[in-house]
C-alpha cells in the first residue's frame, strides 16, 4: 500500500526539479529575444489574463512575491513592453497593460518554445497533460488556501 505523505513529497519534490528545468529551458530559449523566463512569466500573465491586472495580482496568479512582479514590471515598461493606466478600482495600484512589443515578446517566446512543446505533447500525450494541469491546479488551491489561512490574523479572543 502507497504511503500517502510519500506520494506528496515526491510530487512536490518532482514538481521543484521541473520548475527548475523549465526556468533554465525557458532563459536559454527566449534569451536570443532578450526575455529571461521570469519576464515571460508575466508578459504571459498579462497576455492570457482576460482583463488588466495590477501587479499584486499577476503575483498572486504566478505564485510570486508582489515585490519581484513590480521589479519585472518596472524593467518590462522601461523597455516598453508593458504601460501602466489609473486602475478605476484603486487608486494607488495601477494596472498593467501589454504594448504592441510586449505582445510582440510573448509572441515571440512561443515561437521560440514551439518545438518543444510539441515534443512534450507528443512524448506525454494530451490526456495526461490535461490530467497533470488539473491536479496540479487542485494542488495549488490547497496551497493557497494554507498560505491564505496562515496569513490571516488569528482572533486574540476566540469567544467573541
């Protein structure tokens, strides 16, 4: 019989050295476009987000700290590839939106990753990538549900 806490640790443990090898794959693919992963991280945020975003939530979509998405954030408008517009629902977080060269860029990084994600479609099949995103996804509801009740102030006075 399979040990549970086993079968978790070894799927997070699988799930770590993907995620590395996906950055390092990633950098090296879409570094001849002048993207590094992590800027083709949230240019693909933006890209696939079906309305502007601020940055706190295209950090919390990713699974990053608002701090690093603002850096990108800040280094992709330099470059011109993201602009900022007044966000109607808060003053003071300004949503970020796509230019033409920032589409231009995710784009781009498709092209450049295109054969590979061919490959891995046609190595693992649709079904077990399907598979693989739903549990995943189920996966990281969980995650955010714990980070989402660990950040939350306990009540000092728990009769109230």
């Amino acid at each position: 019989m399979p040990n549970r806490k086993t079968d978790v640790r070894e799927l997070a443990l699988t799930v770590f050295a993907t995620s590395g090898r996906l950055i390092a794959t990633g950098n090296e693919l879409v570094a001849p476009l002048g993207l590094t992963s992590a800027w083709w991280q949230v240019l693909g945020a933006l890209r696939y987000s079906p309305v502007p975003l601020p940055t706190a939530s295209i950090a919390r979509n990713m699974g990053l700290t608002r701090q690093a998405v603002q850096r990108i954030v800040d280094l992709l408008a330099e470059r011109g590839m993201v602009e900022f517009r007044d966000n109607p629902h808060h003053r003071r977080a300004k949503l970020v939106l796509l230019t033409e060269a920032g589409i231009e860029a995710v784009m781009g990084a498709e092209q450049a990753v295109a054969a590979l994600d061919e490959e891995i479609a046609d190595r693992v099949g649709s079904a077990r990538i399907q598979e693989a995103v739903r549990t995943l996804d189920a996966m990281n509801t969980i995650l955010a549900e714990w980070l989402d009740r660990a950040a939350a102030p306990s009540d000092p006075n728990p009769n109230s």
